[in-house]
C-alpha cells in the first residue's frame, strides 16, 4: 500500500504485481471537475487495484469518496455534496465482451492508465444535472417548474345560455 498517487499505471506491471493503491487527489488538479464546482477546495480519497478479470482483460477496480461543493440552483448558495463511487472497469476490452460481463469499459493509452482522469471521469458522471438542497424550503421565491399552475376554470359560454334559459 502506498499514500501518494502518481497519475499514471502501467497494467499489466500492475497486474502481475497485484497492487493495492490507496490515496488522495486534490479537486484542484482536475480541471474538467473543478469547472462544475463553487470551488476547487475538496479532496477526493481513491483506492484502488487491478486485476486479471479471468476474461482475458485486466480490471481497474476501486472506489472513491469526497464531498463537493456545488451551487444549489435553487438559492444559489453552495451545496456540499458527499459522493461516494465504487467502480469496476474492464481495461481495452471490446464492447461485446462488456456488455456480456454487464462491466463498464474504458481505453488505455499505450497499456497505461491515468487515474486522476478515471476518477475525474467517474465524479462528473455521478454529479446531479440540476444540484440543489434537499426540501424546497432554501428560497422561498423560487417557483419550481414541476409545480402544476392554477388552472382557471372557465364556464362555458353554452351553460350560461342554459341557465338563462332556464330562468
Ligand atoms: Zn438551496
């Protein structure tokens, strides 16, 4: 077990080795993430190892836990989000192979795999599209679109002849 992260792995040196990373990324040093967040401040706890899969392609597997800060598009404050991700993914394995293991794939470069981009990759993939508080209660202007407008029930103009009639 090691504490500093490099970015970069070989696999199959990996592999063959049966190493155990364990480690912390600091948000700031993933850009694509930090464009998403309130700010660049969190870190991001990652372990993780690879394997043989047994379908002749190795596995990235591991998991990874933070807490983001995001802007609650409700109030526009900021929303600690806590995230925790386990991921399991077959190393240069073609499509049909992952879909028959129900694993997600993912390409290396050259046999070698970047694993701030994987855990970048897995945090924006688990980010809320519209991030926001929990209850509805932290702006009380805010209208929420789901809410069905008061419909106007308007008479109609044939059952008030009636009525006239009527009288
Ligand atoms: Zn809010």
């Amino acid at each position: 077990m090691q504490d500093k992260l490099q970015r970069c792995y070989q696999i199959q040196k990996e592999v063959s080795r049966g190493s155990y990373f364990r480690g912390v990324i600091e948000c700031k040093s993933l850009g694509r993430l930090v464009e998403k967040l309130n700010n660049d401040q969190g870190k991001i706890t990652v372990e993780f190892n690879f394997s043989d899969s047994g379908y002749d392609h190795p596995i990235l597997q591991g998991h990874l836990e933070t807490i983001l800060t995001l802007e609650c598009q409700r109030c526009l404050k900021s929303l600690k989000l806590p995230m925790k991700i386990e991921f399991k993914l077959l190393v240069d394995a073609p499509d049909e192979l992952a879909l028959d293991s129900s694993l997600e794939s993912i390409c290396s470069e050259d046999g070698t795999i970047d694993i701030f981009e994987v855990v970048e990759e897995e945090l924006i993939l688990g980010l809320p599209l519209v991030p926001m508080h929990e209850g509805k209660s932290c702006n009380e202007y805010w209208q929420s679109q789901d809410d069905t407008p008061d419909v106007v029930m308007k008479e109609n103009p044939f059952s008030v002849l009636k009525k006239l009639k009527m009288n």
